[in-house]
C-alpha cells in the first residue's frame, strides 16, 4: 500500500508541461492572460484561479472538495466567530498553522460571495426557473463575470509551513493533492482547538496514556477538532489467533484518510472469495495484511490477518461526518480502460459497518459527495451541488479552477473521467444528515 502511494506521489509532483485534455481542461494557456491579470469565473460554481506558471490546480482541487462539504466548511467558519481557540492571533504572523487555518476560513468566504453573486446575476436576467430546463436548474453554460477566486494566501501559508521540509508546497511549484489535504487536516486540527473547559476538551488521561498500543488524537493532543470530528476516525488494530486465540498485535490511532490501492480493489473484486461490494473488498485489503501471533505476548506465531475495528471503548463520539478514500495508483497514467474499471468497483453509498468491526451505532449511510482527479499533470474535482439536485437525481459538476459545468449522473462522471484518463485520487463520503457542532 504504501508503495503504491508513494509511486502516485512521485509522479503526480513531477512538473510536466500540460498536454491533451489536461491542457484544454486547465485553460492555463487560454486567451493570453498575463501572470497578474485577472482570471474570469467561467460556469455555475465559483471559480478558483489558476495563472499560467502558478500551479494551483492541485490545491484548488482540495478547497473545492472541502467547500463541497458544508459540515467542514461551516464549522471552520464557525469556529473563527469564537466557537474555537485560534492559535496565535488568527491571522498566523507567529504561527504557521494559524495561518493555514485564517486561510482557509478565507477562501470559502470569498467563495461563498462568489457562489452568491452567481445566483444573483443568474437571477438578474430572470429566475433561474426561467433560465434553465422546466425543473428550475441553470443550464452549464449559465456563468458570471466575476474574477475567480484566487488561492495566493492559503498557498503561501502551505509554503510557510513546510519551509525547511523539502519545501512541498512550494509558490509556483507543482504538488500532491493528497498531501496538501492532509497537510491542512493536520494544521486546522492543531490551529483550531476548543476552548478550555469546554465540551471537544479532552483532559488527558493517566489510564490512556500508559495503555499500550497507543491512543487516539484526542487522547494524544486533549482535545477533540474540527477536524476529527469531521473526517477522523479512530481505529483500534488486533489480531485474535485462529489457532491459540490468544490476541495481540494491538495498535490504536486516529486517521483522516483510507488508503486503497486500486489495482487491489480491482483484484479483489475480481477474485477474492466472499467480495461482493466496495466495502467488503476494503475490509478484504485491510485484512491481507497478515503477520504472526505474538510469542512475546504468550502467542503461538501462526499467520494471522489483522482486523481493523472502529473505537469500541475509551472516548466516546459519534462516527465521523465525511468519510474520505484514499485512491493510490501504481501510475499516473493509467489507461482509460483501468480507469472505468476502478470507478465500476466505486460506490456511491458505504456503510461503515461492512469496512470496519464494532462500527458505533449512529454510523449510518454515507453518500459520495466529492472526488478529486488527476489526468497526469492535471488536478480537477467532481462535486454534487445543492443546484445540481432535482428530479430526484443527484447532478454532479466538474470543477476545473476557474471554470465549472454540469456533468449529470455519476455514471456520467464515471465515463466522462474514463474517457479522459482522469484517476479518481480522494473520494469523500458524506453521512446522511452530518452536522457538526462548534
């Protein structure tokens, strides 16, 4: 597994010039735009702009994906009102996470001016019942001429925070999408603590910090997030014997990413005896990691796989709101055939209970609401949108920096993204009815 996403790695970080459809998609090449003039919004979404040499398509696709989901991008802004300790002064002259943090609340205001301006100058020609189909949604080509977003200050604050660490996100500078997400999960974690005393602090424990097999994030670092409350979740690895029954092999941790490779849950949903479903094939890949009973804890040394719960005891909370999958590929150019196979072994529903043990009650159903993709060295996202829904049916966009459309049905996304060579690199599951409270 970890091979596999350092290989995605590798190539996704290379600086390529575009080509093909990531060139035509990108419009970093379109209408002569100097580096400092203004990129227009082109499409019903808000626009994120991305200037010929800045390279920010692959930031631009995390902030889509993460404003897509209002459970996190609310509560970031909600939590910058006085609902959370901002570190520093909130604005981060003295703290780097604090400024990652400052930024991101930020942006997805600006994008919510924007998205709101779009509405408006739809509106001011009409309703939008009158512009779009008789269902009352807005055609694809309905657009604003608004300036489209610009990521500059949540760049640079990335750019700060790894100064001196290979410099990952560096200005104008090609980077991983995957790492970027993780990089802000982990800054807005540490940036945005709950105040003391109150309900997300967690006073740490002299019983979980002597428990061996280590402790969740809140246990480590006292106090539940924003974060954590939205995508972490806390998993507790075992293995009981099938021969001594003797457990061992105990590891306990917080984690905001899923890794699946994709070539294993082609292959398991090809050959694995009993894998009929994303989720089973998922617990399928967690559970071929197989290692010997422990004869240090009184174990007999036979091969064993190792099961992966969900918290049973300790912190009690409820299951995270999003549910993000790591996709890591063997290569950044996979063939359009690879690609509709993996998307054709995607759900667009998980259960938690069938990817995990002793999954908490309230687990419930998770619907995909995001993907980000790449096509080599190209970013793009895909997002179901509250103006995208009616009939009954989910319509999904494409977001392509500054500019959106609508692509319809999943299966569209799915043939859309085959078609282009696009490999899906983070899916996000939201749960029905997630709220998050500040």
């Amino acid at each position: 597994m970890q091979a596999a996403l350092e290989a995605s790695v590798r190539e996704t970080r290379k600086e390529r010039p575009k080509r093909g459809y990531a060139r035509a998609l990108s419009g970093e090449a379109l209408d002569g735009l100097a580096p400092d003039s203004p990129q227009r919004a082109e499409g019903p979404g808000a626009g994120l702009r991305n200037l010929e040499g800045e390279y920010n398509c692959f930031l631009n696709v995390v902030i889509q994906s993460l404003w897509h989901l209002p459970p996190f991008s609310r509560a970031v802004q909600d939590s910058a009102k006085g609902g959370g300790a901002w570190r520093g002064n909130g604005r981060g002259d003295e703290d780097p996470d604090a400024e990652v943090a400052a930024a991101l609340r930020d942006v997805f205001r600006a994008m919510d001016q924007s998205n709101g301006s779009v509405r408006a100058m739809d509106q001011s020609d009409g309703s939008v019942a009158d512009s779009g189909d008789s269902n009352g949604a807005p055609h694809a080509d309905i657009g604003a001429v608004q300036n489209a977003v610009a990521p500059t200050a949540l760049r640079k604050a990335l750019a700060v925070l790894t100064q001196g660490r290979g410099s990952l996100f560096g200005e104008n500078e090609m980077a991983d999408a995957s790492e970027a997400l993780q990089a802000i999960f982990h800054s807005v974690h540490r940036a945005l603590r709950p105040a003391p005393g109150t309900k997300h602090a967690r006073p740490l424990s002299a019983a979980a910090s002597s428990r061996s097999g280590g402790m969740f994030l809140d246990q480590e670092s006292g106090y539940c997030s924003v974060v954590h409350r939205c995508f972490g979740v806390d998993v507790e690895e075992s293995m009981t014997c099938s021969r001594c029954a003797v457990r061992s092999r105990t590891l306990r941790y917080t984690k905001f990413l899923h890794l699946v490779p994709a070539a294993a849950l082609n292959l398991a949903m090809a050959y694995a005896d009993g894998v009929d479903s994303m989720e089973s094939a998922m617990r399928h890949i967690d559970g071929s990691d197989a290692k010997p009973c422990d004869v240090d804890a009184g174990g007999c040394g036979a091969m064993n796989g190792i099961e992966h719960a969900l918290a049973a005891d300790g912190v009690q909370r409820k299951s995270p709101a999003i549910f993000c999958v790591a996709l890591a590929w063997e290569s950044a150019s996979a063939t359009s055939d690879q690609v509709a196979e993996t998307l054709a072994n995607v759900q667009t529903t998980l259960n938690l209970a069938e990817v995990y043990e002793r999954a908490p009650r309230d687990a419930g159903t998770y619907h995909l609401r995001c993907a980000m993709c790449y096509y080599g060295e190209h970013y793009a996202a895909f997002a179901v949108t509250d103006a995208g829904r009616f009939d009954g049916h989910e319509r999904w966009m494409l977001f392509d920096d500054h500019r959106s459309k609508e692509v319809g049905e999943w299966e569209e996304v799915a043939r859309v993204c085959a078609a282009g060579r696009m490999q899906p690199c983070v899916l996000f599951y939201q749960r029905e009815n997630a709220t998050v409270e500040v």
